[in-house]
C-alpha cells in the first residue's frame, strides 16, 4: 500500500495538532485489504473497480464512485473489490477543531458520529452512491488533499481539514438524498451523549455518568435515546465496548482478558459472556473465524 498522505501519525499524543491521513490505495499485490478496524474515522471512496465489500456484518457490492463511511473500530473487508483504485482518507474528530475560529466544525462531526453510528432510517448502512456528474469533483478533492500533505505549504493542515469539512459535508447531503428525500435530524444532546460514551467507554461509567455529563437526569436521558434510536444508553455504552473489542481481536494477540480489560470489563467472564450473547460465539471462536481470511494479527506491540 502506499504510504499515507498525512499531517501527523494518527495516534500521535499532540491535542494541538490535527490528525489526518490520506492514502491511495492502487490495488495488486502486497495491499493487505483483509478484515481490519481502526480507532479512527474512515471515508472510503472507489474510484474504480467492482465487487464485495464487508463492512461489519454486512456485505455489500461496491463498485466506482460508492462512498463507505466507516465508524471508529467497524471491521471491513475489501479483498473482494477487484482492480480496485480507492481513497481513504481517515481522520480522528479532533482534526476537525485544527483552528479554533472554524465555527460550526464541531457540528460537523457530531453529524458524522451520528451518520457513522445510528444508520438513519432510510440510509443503507454508511454506504452512498456519488452521482456520476460528481465523481470528477471527488477525485480532484482527494488528490488536492494528498497534494497539500505532500508538500506542507504555508497554510497546508487549514487547507486540508476545510476541504475534509466540506467532504464531510457533501457526504450528509449524500445521505439526506438517500434517506427519501428528508433532511436528517441530528440532535446535538444525543450527539453529546454519544460523544461521551465514546471518550469514556473504557472507563467504569453508568447511565448516571451520561446523562451528568449532558446535564439532564437519567429518566430523561434514557426516554430521549431510546426514542431516538432505539437502545437504550447502556446499550450503546455496549456497542462501543463490542466494537472496540472487535478491533482489539481482529488486528492484535491481545488475550480475552486483557481485552476484557482494555474496555471496560473488569471481569473477563462477563466480558465473554456478553460477547456470545451479541456474537453468536465465545471471542475466542469469533477471532479465529475472521483470522482466516486475513494473514492474522499483528503484534500487539505493533497495535
């Protein structure tokens, strides 16, 4: 794979700098496309060939100028995209804030937490069809975006993370169009909420926590969520334990405990329990089943 286009490493310590990265990914040998999970945001964009795409559990056909929006620590699979020439360009929501002054930024990503995590009624899954008349616009976006990470001019990381606001931007219109035509109601509270489970997961934190750290009382918060998408908060606290744990034993060889551990279990059968429950099998099994299409872990040094 190509080296990455990018203004920091993305799991660089600095909260100052953004975190962006854009890598073009021309296919063929040595690209490793099997299962894998990031902590990051990822926008995928197929600028050519066709085929199978995984992203989760579903499996979906993928073909020029289809858009995946893919959420921190979702597994995908795209080994089955043939003469594939991809995008993506990943990114942690802090890259969003690189300058303070840009307003209404943080609006932005809290849609694109929303569109990555809730699935809108009416849009299939983060996975949109750029129109035709579009794609042209994509592509040059893109290779402008690699060309500013490239040579680091004067201005480069305001350049890049405007014109990944405005790929954000285009990519809710994408899915407003797809959701029959209705905008899409994202609610700032739920966002916050939602927010705070993901920067908190790991950590021992209950429905209390939440709804303190939105400022609205536990019954509240818990009729509002459940109402907007569904679950309840505890299940979504769940949801994010079971993604990142999904990651965790994809791309390293980190034991079941010590993955109990790193979200948020402080009992391993627990851990394993609820894994079953929502997986239809023990972590262990899981793992192994989706080693087998890839080349296996990495190191867990190396994760």
């Amino acid at each position: 794979m190509q080296k990455p286009h990018s203004i920091l490493p993305l799991n660089a310590a600095s909260p100052e700098s953004p975190r962006v990265a854009v890598v073009c990914i021309p296919g063929g040998e040595g690209v490793s496309l099997g299962p894998h999970g990031h902590t990051f945001f990822e926008i995928l964009y197929i600028e050519e060939g066709e085929g199978w795409h995984w992203l989760g559990s579903r499996k979906l056909w993928a073909r020029a100028g289809d858009l995946f929006l893919i959420a921190p620590n979702e597994i995908h699979d795209m080994s089955g995209i043939r003469g594939q020439k991809s995008w993506i360009v990943a990114f942690e929501a802090d890259a969003l804030a690189v300058e303070r002054g840009m307003g209404n930024s943080w609006l932005v990503s809290d849609d694109l937490l929303l569109l990555a995590f809730l699935r809108p009624k009416g849009v299939e899954s983060g996975h949109f069809q750029v129109p035709a008349a579009e794609q042209p616009h994509w592509q040059t976006r893109l290779e402008k975006m690699a060309h500013e990470l490239d040579h680091k001019r004067v201005g480069f990381a305001e350049a890049v993370c405007a014109m990944l606001v405005l790929m954000l931007i285009d990519t809710a219109r994408l899915a407003s169009s797809h959701a029959n035509q209705q905008p899409l109601h994202l609610q700032p509270l739920l966002a916050s909420a939602l927010r705070f489970i993901a920067d908190n997961y790991k950590q021992q934190i209950s429905l209390s926590d939440v709804a303190r750290s939105v400022n609205r009382s536990p019954a509240y918060l818990t009729d509002f969520v459940r109402r907007e998408t569904g679950r309840t908060v505890l299940c979504w606290i769940v949801e994010y334990r079971m993604a990142e744990a999904r990651r965790l034993l994809v791309s390293t060889e980190y034991s079941v405990q010590q993955i109990a551990e790193m979200t948020g279990y402080l009992d391993a059968g627990h851990f394993s329990k609820q894994f079953r429950r929502l997986h239809n099998a023990p972590p262990q099994v899981w793992r192994h089943a989706h080693w087998k299409t890839n080349a296996g872990p990495v190191s867990a040094a190396h994760s």
